[in-house]
C-alpha cells in the first residue's frame, strides 16, 4: 500500500527483477531472450556471467531471493555446488549465470539465435 492506502501492484516482469538482481551482484554481459515465439517450456531466458564461482552463486542466490520476495519460487536450481553454470527454473523464465569458459561453450546465444533479444532498461 502506497501512503494514500490505496494497494500498488508492482508490474516489474520477473527477467526484469532477475535482472536488477545480477547486475547488482556484478554480473557481466547480460542478456534477455524472449522465447515466447519459439518454444513451450519457458517464456525468457535471462543468461549472464560471474568471474568465479563464489560470483556466480552470490548472483543465483541472489535472483532467488528476490524473486521470492515476489512469491515466485524455483522449480528446480542445478549446478549451484560446482559454481561454473548454475540454472534458476522458474517455469516462465530460466536464469543462466556462466563462468566465462562454460558461457562461450554452451553460446545459448547462438543455440537460441532465433529469440528475440529484450532490450534491458536503463535503472
């Protein structure tokens, strides 16, 4: 509730929130994938890189927090103890977060060059 009492619904899309939350943990190279036209199991990929893997969980942990603020909770987290790919299952969005080998082994970028790119807002 706003200071009028009225209820203010916050619209943020959950990427967007994924977002916000790497680049607050220093994530690099940060792209938004809309699947939305392409494929049945997710509507975004969010894929971003960490420098090592202590980066790379503080990241995931810390999309997952956010994202539960918002009541919306993983399905499923894998690769969270090796720390060079971990994936964030939230059903209507993955979130990749890659060591820089792992990322350019992978090219999800490439792999889905068919999505289209979401253009990530200025804070």
């Amino acid at each position: 509730m706003n200071e009028q009492g009225e209820v203010v619904v916050d619209e943020t899309p959950n990427w967007l929130v994924a977002v916000r939350a790497a680049e607050d943990k220093k994530a690099t190279n940060i792209v938004v994938l809309d699947l939305r036209e392409i494929t049945s199991f997710t509507d975004f990929f969010v894929i971003c890189t960490g420098s090592n893997p202590k980066q790379i969980q503080a990241i995931s942990d810390e999309v997952q927090t956010r994202l539960k603020a918002r009541r919306e909770y993983a399905s499923g987290i894998e690769g969270y103890e090796a720390g060079e790919w971990v994936l964030g299952d939230y059903l209507d969005l993955v979130v990749h977060v890659f060591n820089e080998k792992a990322r350019e082994f992978f090219d999800l970028d490439r792999l889905w060059r068919d999505a289209r790119i979401v253009e990530i807002p200025a804070e």
